[in-house]
C-alpha cells in the first residue's frame, strides 16, 4: 500500500563571521569564498562515484520480480490431449510467437483455483500448477495490495489496479481501482489478489516499471482463464502488446522473472519453472501462489 511521502528541498545557508580583528569580511571576499566553494564543488561532484537511477520508483518495489533479471528457457513442444480423452486435470502446454517473442501458454482442464500463502510441497499430487502470484514488499515483507484468503483479508491497499477473484470457483480477472469482488471474497470464503494490470478490455495498460525479463501474466480469453509465460526478457509494454495481439481480453501480472513454480501435462510430467530458492521462501513469509488442482 502505498504512503504518501513529503519531499522538501535542501535549504544552504550561509552563516557569516568576523575577522582575527573582529571585522567583518569584505564584499569581494565573500565574492572568492563563494567562488572557491564553487570550484570545489564541482570537482567534488565530479569526482564522487554515483549510483544508476533506479528504474522503478514505486515504493511497493516486489523482492521476488526485480524486472531486470533475464531467465531463458528453452522451448519444449509437448504432445497435448483433450481433457474429455485423459479423464483427469492436466495443463495443456503449447508455445506460440507472437510478434517475434515466444509465448507459452498453460491452458488448464478440470481444475479448481486457489490461492496459497507461504512455502509451497512440492512433493504434493494434488497440484497440477503452481505459479506465484501476488509480490512481497521490499521494505516490510508485506504483501504487495489487497490479498484475500480463503475469506481472510490478510493485506488491504490499492497499490496495483489489476485483480483476480476466485470466489465459488467463478474465476474473474480485471482492472479496477475499487472492486466490490474483495469484500465479496470476505464473505464467501473467497480469494483475491492484485498486480499489475495488463489488459484491459482487450486494450493494453502501461506500466511504470522499466527493464527486461522473463514476464508471466494470468488471461481471460472469451471466458478462458489461463496463464502466459514469455521463455525470453521482455519488457512489460512488449509483453502486454503480445497479449492484446493474442486475442486477450483481460489480463494481469503473475510475478515473473526467476519465480518457481511447475503445470503437469495430460501425461502425468512436471514442467518446472523458474529457479527454487530455499532461502527465499525461508526468509519471505507472505510468499503466494496461484494453485490449480483437480476437480473432485
């Protein structure tokens, strides 16, 4: 959420004196006191090593997506399948271009969605995809917007105008500054998240932060929810026009870049994703997934 800051500029003053005779200066020596301050600043300015200028100035920065990272992938073709002929969930994974960058698409059949807050197993069946979903706050650990779970309101605030509900396994995906969707998700045990919107309304939405990386986005697609992932560094307005260019109606951010997480394709076989990083998910409590599994 974001907190308004105050920002004041820097007052100099200059503060005069007297003389070893208890005189005060004459003018043209103020006049060689200022000038000389002069000069040395400059070469102090000059000489001082300097930082790049950050490339995003949002407060609510996400540790887990610092959007510079670039995370190659290889492309894999997979056999797909119908879900009416496997009988089970699965995710159908095919990769498509779109001007010049490689899209993969996780379709997924015969699931339900939730969110997941914390360390994920792994070692659980159950989850055909995985995918984090909502970004950490860099400076309190906190969860990036508003975040609903399982009814529970665990982070509130408006710090990204994109949205996923899940609520009675209806899943919508928007952009809006004020859903009634969240207090909908308090009442019936529903989820909700937010990110950064990438299309709305089948229109592309810019975003502030600049650089490249590997991008992922959750979609509706005439109806169709699945998730999107780039297997090169694009930067978020390339991404959202392939999005548009694809056909998407609505679209949000999941967190890209070297994020873990895994689908499991009609024949039974993970696809990993992203770089496990123990020590992350260890650190970073409010840690969130996007989680598919199979309907009952």
């Amino acid at each position: 959420m974001k907190e308004p800051r105050d920002i004041r500029d820097d007052e100099i003053r200059v503060i005069g004196g007297r003389d070893d005779q208890g005189h005060k200066p004459q003018g043209w020596k103020w006049l060689l006191l200022l000038l000389a301050g002069i000069i040395i600043g400059i070469i102090v300015w000059k000489c001082w090593p300097t930082q790049p200028e950050p490339q995003n100035e949002d407060p609510e920065q996400g540790v887990f997506d610092p959007s510079t990272i670039p995370v190659e992938q290889p492309s894999v073709k997979l056999p797909l399948a119908k879900a009416e002929e496997t009988g089970h969930a699965f995710v159908e994974i095919s990769d498509t271009i779109i001007n010049d960058i490689t899209l993969r698409l996780y379709i997924p059949h015969q699931v339900s969605m939730s969110l997941h807050l914390g360390a994920i197993d792994r070692n659980d069946p159950g989850i055909i995809f995985a995918a984090q979903a909502a970004d950490i706050r860099a400076d309190n650990g906190g969860i990036v917007g508003a975040f609903v779970l399982e009814g529970e309101p665990k982070a509130w605030g408006l710090s990204k105008k994109g949205y996923c509900a899940i609520i009675n396994d209806t899943i919508k995906v928007g952009v809006a500054e004020n859903s009634p969707l969240f207090e909908e998700a308090t009442e019936k045990r529903g989820y909700f998240f937010r990110q950064y919107p990438l299309v709305d309304n089948t229109n592309l939405v810019e975003n502030e932060p600049k650089g490249k990386a590997v991008r992922r986005a959750l979609c509706d697609r005439n109806g169709e929810i699945f998730t999107v992932e780039t297997l090169t560094s694009e930067s978020f307005h390339d991404f959202a026009q392939a999005l548009v260019d694809l056909g998407v109606d609505n679209a949000i951010y999941l967190v890209g870049a070297n994020a873990y997480g895994w689908a499991t394709d009609s024949e039974g076989t993970r696809h990993e994703f992203g770089d496990l990083n123990p020590n992350l998910t260890k650190k970073w409590r409010n840690i969130s997934y996007l989680v598919m599994r199979g309907k009952p």
